[in-house]
C-alpha cells in the first residue's frame, strides 16, 4: 500500500499539472491513465500471469487510472485518487492477492466482471457526489456573502435617508461561481 504514495503524487500531481494546464483536462486525465498502466507492466511482464490474467490487469489498471484522473479534476484536489489508491492496495494485500510476485490468473467471469463495474459505478458516484457538494458550498457561500452585504446596503440606505452618514461599508457580489484557483507547474496561482 505504501507504493500508492509516490505513485499519486509523481502521476496525479507531478504529471497532471502541467499537461493539465497546456493540452486539458481530458489529455491530463488519458496521459496519466496510460502512464499509471505502464508504470505496472514489468510487474505483469517477469510473471507468470496468462495473457487473460494480464488483459484483466490491464483493464483495472486503466479503469483505475481514469477513475483516480477524473476525481483530481472534478474534485480538485488528489487526495480522494490518494485514498483510493492506498485503500485498494490494502484491500490487495488483506485479501492476499499481491503477495507473491506472480499475479494470480484472475478468471474473468460474471462475477469478478460485476464487482468490478459495481465497484466502478459506487466511485464514480461518489466523486460526482462529492464534486456537487463542493460546488453548492461555494454557492452557498456567495448567497450568504449577497445576502450579508444587500441587508448591510439596506441598514445603510435607511440610516442616510434619516439624514445620518452611512457608517456600514456595502458590497456587491454576484451569484455567480467563483473561479478556483490552480497551482501551476512553476507554483504560481492561475484562475481555472
């Protein structure tokens, strides 16, 4: 599990910033997907796994890799692809299958096919879940923000027509989302 660390942290911080920032989301998430899958093929390539084995490692590996892509873009962060990562190492080893060298000959099958769309479908519902809960929060924010400052612009309207100075400072903020902010390859804060 310890292996989940650097990987997450070379791919989906290291990588994925700068492609990010020139190709796109899409082409961050697609190039650290292929790089995750091949970072494991010497693994695959000095065992004895068949070539069905090998295709089924392949399959979570890529089904892996856009999963733990696409939650540093919707989320924003690389920590829920760090979680991931390490929790389902640790669930490799608790259940034993990583512990040889050689891979076990996974048996595609309904089952182990269902676990893992079933699997699949649970994370990327949570990630969509988790991705629409930031965004109301901001939302939330911004409606508490205008609707602090209108109450504060009223107090202020009332309090001139009564002749006194107006002595609460207004603003006006908009509705609108508020950009986030992305760190760059060369550390600097850019608005996405």
């Amino acid at each position: 599990a310890y292996n989940a660390i650097p990987e997450e942290i070379t791919l989906r911080r290291t990588l994925f910033a700068p492609v990010r920032e020139r190709l796109g989301a899409t082409a961050a998430v697609l190039l650290t997907t292929a790089s995750f899958t091949a970072l494991h093929l010497p693994t695959w390539l000095t065992s004895e796994t068949s070539l069905k084995g090998y295709a089924w490692q392949i399959l979570h590996k890529v089904l892996f890799g856009l999963l733990a892509g696409w939650s540093v873009v919707r989320l924003r962060s690389v920590f829920f692809a760090l979680g991931l990562h390490v929790s389902g190492n640790a669930l490799g080893l608790f259940i034993g299958q990583l512990q040889s060298e050689n891979l076990p000959d996974f048996e595609i099958s309904w089952l182990n096919a269902a676990i893992l769309v079933v699997g699949a479908a649970v994370t990327a519902g949570l990630i969509l879940l988790l991705g629409q809960r930031r965004a109301l929060c901001a939302q939330s924010l911004i409606v508490r923000i205008s609707s602090t400052s209108t109450r504060s612009g009223a107090k202020a309207a009332s309090a001139e027509s009564a002749g006194w100075p107006s002595a609460i400072p207004t603003a006006t903020i908009s509705s609108a989302p508020i950009p986030m902010a992305s760190r760059t390859s060369s550390g600097y804060m850019t608005r996405a």
